[in-house]
C-alpha cells in the first residue's frame, strides 16, 4: 500500500516538474493562459492603432460591433458608443445607409415656430453671437455689429449695422430639415424634432446668398464653396446625423467619405 502510494506521489511530481519546465521554455504560453484577453479596437471596429487609418491609408474599418443609430437606439441611449474612436470617418459608418422617405407632410413648423428664447436671449442671436466672438457688439441680447470669417464663402465679412446682419446673415441648420424629415426626423416625436431644430450643434451663422444656395441639399448635392471648410461640415453633418439617428443615402455616404478621405484625422463632434 506504501508503495503504491510512493509511486502515485513520483508520478505526480515528475508531471508538475514537466509543466514548470513546459513554461519556462514558452513565456509567451505562460503570457496566454493567465493574461485576460483585451477587447482590442481592432475587434471593436476600430481601425489599426485607434487611428482612423489602416496600412497607412484612411479608410472605413471592417468591425462588426459599432452599433448603428436607429429610432429605437437613440430612445433607449445605447448608440452612443463613448469608446468609439471618435473620428468623423469612423461615426460615419455607424450610420444607417438608407433611400430617402417620401417629403410628404414636411413643414418647418413640424419642427419648431419659431428661435426659442435661451436664458433670456434668443436663440439666432445667440449663435451669431458665437461666431462674431470677441468681436460682437450688443445692443442687449442683439448683435448689432461685428465681424467674421464666414465658412461657406471663406470670405471675411465686416458688419458695422444690425440692419447689414439681418440682411447678410442667416441660421443655416447644417442638416436642413427636409433633410432630416426624409431620412429619419418624421418618425420622431415633436420633442426629438424641437431638439434637433434649435440644437447649437446643427445651427450655423453663414452668408444668405451661399445658405440659399444650400436650400436643402445633402452632401451629395451641395458642399460649401469655401473647400477648406467642407472637412468641418460634412464632420458636423455627420454628428448631427449620428447624434438624432438620422439615416443617409448611399451617394451622401460617399460624398461624405471622399471628403474625410481628405482629412482623416478630422474628429466628429461627440
């Protein structure tokens, strides 16, 4: 019996000393059984290294776990993925691709009458305002002269009256609306539709000439003259777009990405 269990004893300890000497000679097997495995970005959807690029050229990356933006994941919260990289080319294709619904019912007032007031002041003064900076006078809430340099024309405009702002500038909603109600806004509630109408981040001060112009063109149909702004616009474009899980079309999708192609690095505003 003492033998036997001699022998049980030798057998077990020649195999721990088998395994010790399997590990010392494989540290990286060693590394692989008690190293948890991360859940890298290249598994998540992100392209190589966080950047936005793969192989040195920008690109949309291959992961399937971004989750896109639709009408039921903007109610419940969850398409907003805070770990996405947050480049605009990245967001971008965590949009759906969609055809446009048809116009039908579509008036500015199924989205709001009129600027709401914010903290006492309206809301069109308020983002004029913005991008006057430092160099906005006010009359009160009223910006009543100023200067800046207007993104669509890349032009510098100077405005010395209230009277020169009113006629010279315009609100330009960077997803105009008619966009927006054909590709996802007409099923929203009128609260969803308020937001997206009065929200900063989908509201510009831009020439009136250029946002005519505009109308409602997506980026498949309209871009902004000034080239140098149009990574900007198509980046905000895109965070609207993905912030009110608003759909696009196939030619707007790649429209968008042959600008970003331009500028990878641009980030989206999340």
């Amino acid at each position: 019996m003492k033998m036997y269990k001699w022998r049980r004893l030798t057998v077990v300890a020649a195999a721990l000393l088998g395994v010790i000497a399997w590990l010392i000679l494989n540290p990286a097997s060693y590394e692989e059984i008690f190293t948890r495995v991360e859940n890298t970005g290249a598994e998540a959807g992100f392209s190589d290294g966080g950047s936005g690029l793969s192989d040195g050229s920008a690109g949309l990356s291959d992961g399937g776990l971004a989750v896109a933006c639709t009408v039921e994941t903007l109610e419940n919260g969850t398409c907003y993925d805070k770990n996405y990289e947050s480049l605009a080319i990245n967001v971008l294709e965590l949009l759906e691709v969609k055809g446009r619904a048809p116009k039908t019912g579509y008036t500015r007032e199924e989205f709001y009458n009129s600027w709401p007031t914010v903290d006492g002041c309206n809301l069109r003064q308020r983002i004029i305002k913005r991008e006057f900076g430092e160099t906005a006078v006010l009359d009160g809430c009223t910006v009543v002269a100023g200067e800046y340099d207007e993104p669509y024309t890349g032009e510098h405009k100077v405005f010395a009256s209230k009277e020169q702002i009113s006629k010279g500038v315009q609100i330009d909603h960077v997803v105009a609306l008619s966009d927006a109600w054909q590709k996802g806004a007409q099923y929203f509630s009128k609260e969803t539709r308020y937001a997206l109408a009065t929200d900063p981040l989908n509201l510009i001060a831009v020439d009136s000439s250029a946002n005519q112009g505009k109308s409602d063109g997506d980026a498949a149909t309209w871009l902004p003259k000034n080239k140098k702004f149009r990574c900007q616009y198509v980046a905000r474009q895109v965070s609207v777009k993905h912030k009110y899980a608003l759909w696009v079309t196939e030619a707007e999708r790649q429209a968008i990405y042959n600008i970003l192609l331009t500028c990878p690095n641009e980030k989206a505003l999340l």
